[in-house]
C-alpha cells in the first residue's frame, strides 16, 4: 500500500476543480495533483497516489469520438476501483464516470437539475459516507445527464425526484456524487461562462437564472460547505486516510 500524500485529481475543465476540498486537502498535509485532461494530459502510474478523484466536465461520458482520453480515463478508473481498491471520490462526471466504467449506464436525464435543489438519502444514512448528513438536503445541481442504470456492484445512497442515483458507494472506499458540494463563491460566474453550462442553466432557470442562482449559493455558501467538510471527513475515514 503506498503511503503517498499524493490525491490525483482528474479534470476535465480548468475551472472544474475540487473548490473548497482543497482547503480541506491542504489542512491535512495532502498534495492534490491535478491533470488536466482535456488539455492533453496523460494519466500516470495510479500506485504513486493514495487516491483518485475525477472532478466534472461539460462532455457526456459516451463521447469518446469527440474526446477520445475518455477511453483511457474509464481503464484508469476501473483498474483503481476494481483492482487496486484506491480509495476514489467523484463529482458530477466523475460520478458518471464510475458508473460507465464499471458497467452501468449513463444518458441523458428526462429533465435537468439546474439550481439549489433537494436530495434525500435513501440506503446512504447506513453507509459512512453520509454520516451525521441530514435526511434530506439541499445542495446545488448543475447536470443534464445521469446515471440511469448503476453498477450492479453499487449502492445507491441518495437520489431525489429527477434522478435516481445522487450518490453511491462501489465497495468499501469509492463514492461518488451527482451533486455539488465543492462550489465556492466563485463557482457559478465561472461555470456560466462556459457555453454547455450555460444553456443548460438559461434553460432551466432563465436569462437571468445566473444571478439568482450566484445571490443564492453565496447567501448559503457556510452551510453547503459544511456540508462538504462532513462528506469529506467520512470520505477520508471510509478509506482509511490517516
């Protein structure tokens, strides 16, 4: 077992990174190496790291003909979950990615999760990583995709009226959720900024959804990140991270 510090972080968009868990990251002396693969970046030997995380993206899983590093990033996450049993967190993509990677199913949602919205636990309350998480919850949602189908080996942990799958488990040291509990006060200016995300929130919120949703997230921005620092301190003792 390697005893790296090492977290290395996938990302498929430059401002698509772990936000606020990089204070958390930084408090408890680990170093998160992030690869931008969308700019190219090739994924290293997964034995110098004590941990994955795969960040989200405005690309769907099954376009490989489009963004054909896809491919080598579903082995890579197979191999850490299935065969080196890394301890693994995901967000939004990346919660999409585990499930692709390791035969589940992915497609697009019969209707998008744009805004501050609600999740409920559902077999989660059991499991470690939802634990002293309320019930019920509201938490940020920015996706258009889901996972429809699970891996057969998963447990579903948190679903919500729209989607099914919020947040699973794959044996005892891989999550992963639909939602976003990494946001800062950053997030939603830069995220709109981008042209998938953007439609997707004019969409579902309207013209001037963006402000609403920043005024918004920014008024409960202590609560959404203490939030995270629960789910992070479960993530950290589920897998074992002194």
């Amino acid at each position: 077992m390697t005893t790296s510090r090492k977290i290395l972080v996938l990302q498929h968009l430059a401002v698509e990174h772990p936000g606020v868990f990089r204070d958390f990251l930084a408090r408890d002396g680990f170093d998160y190496v992030p690869l931008e693969l969308d700019a190219g970046a090739t994924i290293p030997p997964l034995e110098d790291y004590a941990a994955l995380w795969v960040m989200g993206g405005p690309m769907d899983v099954w376009q490989e003909a489009a963004h054909p590093w896809l491919v080598a990033e579903k082995a890579a996450i197979r191999r850490a979950v299935r065969e080196l049993a890394m301890p693994y967190l995901g967000f939004c993509l990346g919660h999409q990615l585990l499930a692709d990677a390791l035969g589940g199913e992915v497609g697009l949602a019969a209707e998008a999760e744009v805004g501050i919205m609600p999740v409920a636990c559902s077999a989660g309350q059991s499991s470690p990583f939802l634990q002293g998480v309320p019930s019920s919850f509201e938490v940020m949602q920015w996706h258009s995709a889901e996972v429809l189908r699970p891996p057969a080996e998963a447990c579903v942990l948190a679903s919500s009226p729209r989607c099914q799958v919020q947040a699973m488990s794959v044996g005892p040291r891989a999550f992963s959720m639909q939602f976003h509990v990494e946001i800062t006060a950053a997030t939603v200016p830069e995220w709109h900024a981008i042209p998938e995300y953007r439609a997707a929130l004019d969409k579902s919120l309207g013209v001037d959804g963006a402000e609403r949703l920043r005024t918004d997230t920014t008024a409960r921005l202590a609560e959404f990140n203490a939030l995270a620092a629960v789910l992070y301190r479960n993530w950290r003792g589920a897998c074992g991270l002194g």
